[in-house]
C-alpha cells in the first residue's frame, strides 16, 4: 500500500476579499481548509460537511440575498504536477444561519441562492469532499484551492 500525505484544499475568494465588506453589506472570512489527511491508495476517504476537525469553513458575516457559488478542482496536484481525483457530490456542502441554526445543503459547483436576514447576522458555510487515490497513486504532498464567489443577488 501506498501513502499519500498532507492532502489539502485551501479557501480561496474570487468576488470578495477576505474581512472587508461587500456591499458594505457583507464580509467574507474564511476559518480553515478542506483536509483529507494522510491518504493509503487505493483507499477513497471521505470528509462530510459536518465534521468540524477536516471541512472546509468560512463565515459570511452580515445580512441581505446572494448568490453563493463554491468551485472545487476535479483533483489535488502535486508540486510534480501529480494528481489525486477529488469528487464532490449532492450534501458536500451546507450553508448554517447563525442564530436559527437552519441549514441548507447544496453540491460545490452549483449555485445557491441564500437570504440572510439581518436578525440571523450571518452563516458559517461547510464544505466536505471525497478524495479518491489511484492504485498506483504516487506518494506526496497534494494540494489545491476552493474558489468561493458570493455574488449580490440579481447581478
């Protein structure tokens, strides 16, 4: 059996910076990345949205009606240039309002419309995902990026 280790996706933001207010609506602050751990091929591990030690979160802080999209890479990539394929499907991602603690579940890749009313003050986003080594996955440290775009509503 083969190990690969450190296997890891960072949170990116495309359409807003980290902390700083969009629309002086909103801000975006992310908390930690999408972490497989160390992997033994061919075994598929699998991190659900809802285990706080390995997802991925960010916070969105404020309030108002968005559309968030969550991309995630089809594979993580060595600094060879190796890859290690990733799939994310239906119930990989959840949105949480903060106050009410309801919860809407989505797939990463698709969009999702969310209102966020002022009383709620905001939601925590959760992002799990399956990493699937090959039988003759290559040993390392992978790596890629979640890009998450949260985009006023309507524009």
């Amino acid at each position: 059996m083969r190990r690969t280790r450190r296997l890891g996706l960072a949170v990116a933001c495309a359409a807003c910076l980290w902390g700083l207010p969009l629309a002086g609506q909103v801000s975006v602050v992310p908390r930690q990345g999408l972490q497989f751990g160390t992997v033994v091929a061919p075994i598929p591990v699998t991190v659900t949205p809802t285990n706080a030690a390995s997802r991925a979160e960010l916070e969105i802080v404020g309030s108002g009606s968005y559309t968030l999209l969550v991309t995630v890479p089809a594979a993580l990539v060595s600094a060879s240039g190796r890859t290690l394929p990733l799939r994310f499907g239906p119930g990989d991602g959840i949105v949480e309002l903060w106050r009410s603690g309801r919860q809407f579940v989505f797939q990463p890749g698709q969009s999702l419309d969310i209102r966020i009313s002022p009383g709620q003050g905001g939601a925590f986003v959760y992002i799990g995902g399956r990493a699937e080594p090959t039988v003759s996955q290559t040993p390392g440290t992978y790596s890629g990026t979640i890009t998450v775009r949260l985009m006023v509503a309507g524009t």
